[in-house]
C-alpha cells in the first residue's frame, strides 16, 4: 500500500470517559505517520476529536445539546487539535496541512475536482494533509445535505476520492465482533468480511464511550463505500498507533474488509 487513509476516532485521543488528550497515543501516531513519510508513503490522516478536545479546554463536562454550541466547542477544539498535531509532526520534520471538508464535495463536481487536486499537490508536497468535517458550516439537519454525517464515512469518501491503497480505521476496540464485545462477553471476532449484510449490520452496536461518535454502524457503513469502490480497509485497535506497522506487513490484526 503505498497511499494510506488513517482514521482516528476521539476513543483513542483522548483518556476514557474524558475530555482529556492522550498525549501518548497522538505522539506515537506521529511518530508511526512521519516514519511512514520517510519510507516513500502517501498519508492522509482524518481525525476525530474536536469537540472533546474543545469542552476540555472550555472545561466541560457534558457535550453541549444545541447545534450552535457543538459547533462553537467543534472549533475552538479544532483549532486546538492542529496545534497539537502541528507541533508533534513537526518534531519529526513533517509538515501538516488542515483539510475541513463538507458535502460539497460529493455533490458538486467542482468542488470534488478542487479538493482532488488539493490532496494531489499536498501530497506531492510532502505535506500530511490532517481532514475533519467543517462542523461549523455542516449543519445535522433532516435532511442531511450538508454533512458527511460522522468521520467514519468522511474517511471513506475521502479514500475513495484520492483512489487510496488502504483505509485504515483506528478505534478503542481490536475490530469487528459478532457482537457488541462491551455488553456481549461472548462476541468473536471477525478477521475478514468480504460484504456488509442484513446479518453483519445485524452485530453492530452504538458507540461504546460517552466520547466516540458513530459506534459500529458507521464503521460499516463505511466499509460498505469502500467494498463497493473495490477498495480495502483495517478496522483496529488505535491503543498503540504501531499497530499500523503491523497491518501494514499483512500480519492478521483486527479486521479485513475486502
Ligand atoms: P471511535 O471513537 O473510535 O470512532 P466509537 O465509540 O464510535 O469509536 O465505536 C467503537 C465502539 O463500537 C466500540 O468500543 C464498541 O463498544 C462498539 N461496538 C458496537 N458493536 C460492535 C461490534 N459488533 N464490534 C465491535 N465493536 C462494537
């Protein structure tokens, strides 16, 4: 795989059931990311993390209810975010560039080719383009027009878009269970899934933290994109963001879709 897509969700940036940064875990994925860089490969990286980033700065304890106020947390923790990931590549000698994306990029042709050719001079650049949804112009209406919906599926679209290798998801949890393993002690897990059936939408669960977003079925849905586009993914654990190595040299960690 030479052009890589990570996503992170915020379960793996911040501490459990906390706003707070896990400081670690965004240094390492640095570290994995840069040297990734250094032996000749494309990254891209879509990250999670605003909001929880941005109530632990404005000192929250609960994610805001109205829209307006997820927003105005979203950037001030977004803001926050880069700065972090700015300084952590940096040590490494790389630079990063922020992408904040809406629905304009799947529903108009142009702003798909301008985003297209953003990502192909970034990377030719040598730039680690860092992706999020642009909460403050996405609006979760009804209707659904201007927003991804979560970043799961961002990454995906975004995968498809610059026709990456791999799209490798990084959770809280090994990969995809039978089961939600949280409630579900007996769950397995699934080491490939070639298609996203009426049965495997069947064992995905909701988000398992108070932080994380989408749970398991926008990972699926995700997975679906990618299957359709005949592209592959790694659903894993972020834990220790060298896991990436790992799926990388084809050992069998968490799971396949392809
Ligand atoms: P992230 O912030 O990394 O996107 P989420 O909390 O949104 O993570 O989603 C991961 C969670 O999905 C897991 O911690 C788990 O509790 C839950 N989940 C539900 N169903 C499943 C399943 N079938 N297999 C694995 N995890 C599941």
């Amino acid at each position: 795989a030479k052009r890589i897509v990570i996503k992170i969700g915020t379960s793996s940036l911040l501490y459990p059931n906390t706003s707070r940064l896990n400081l670690r875990a965004i240094e390492r994925l640095a570290f994995v990311l840069s040297d990734l860089k250094n032996q000749g490969k494309e990254v891209v990286l879509v990250s999670s993390g605003a909001i929880g980033v941005g109530m632990g700065r404005l000192g929250l304890n609960r994610r805001p209810e109205t829209i307006p106020a997820q927003q105005a947390v979203a950037s001030v923790g977004q803001g926050e975010l880069l700065g972090i990931y700015e300084r952590e590549f940096q040590h490494y000698g790389k630079s990063v560039a922020q992408m904040l994306l809406t629905r304009d990029v799947l529903v108009y042709p142009q702003s798909k080719k301008n985003v297209f050719n953003a990502f192909q001079e970034l990377l030719q650049m040598n730039v680690i383009p860092i992706v999020n949804e642009n909460d403050t112009v996405s609006v979760d209406e009804l209707d659904h027009k201007t927003k991804f919906g979560d970043n799961d599926q961002l990454s995906a679209i975004v995968a498809n878009l610059i026709d990456a290798d791999l799209l490798i998801m990084l959770s809280d949890i090994d990969g995809f269970y039978s089961g939600n393993p949280m409630s579900n002690p007996s769950a397995e897990l699934y080491h490939t899934v070639t298609s996203i059936d009426a049965s495997i939408i069947q064992a995905a669960g909701g988000r398992g933290t108070k932080f994380g977003t989408g749970g398991m079925v926008t990972k699926l849905k995700a997975a679906k994109r990618i299957l359709k586009n005949h592209q592959q993914m790694v659903l894993a654990n972020g834990k220790n963001p060298r896991i990436i190595y790992n799926i990388l040299a084809g050992e069998p960690v968490g799971t396949l879709f392809a």
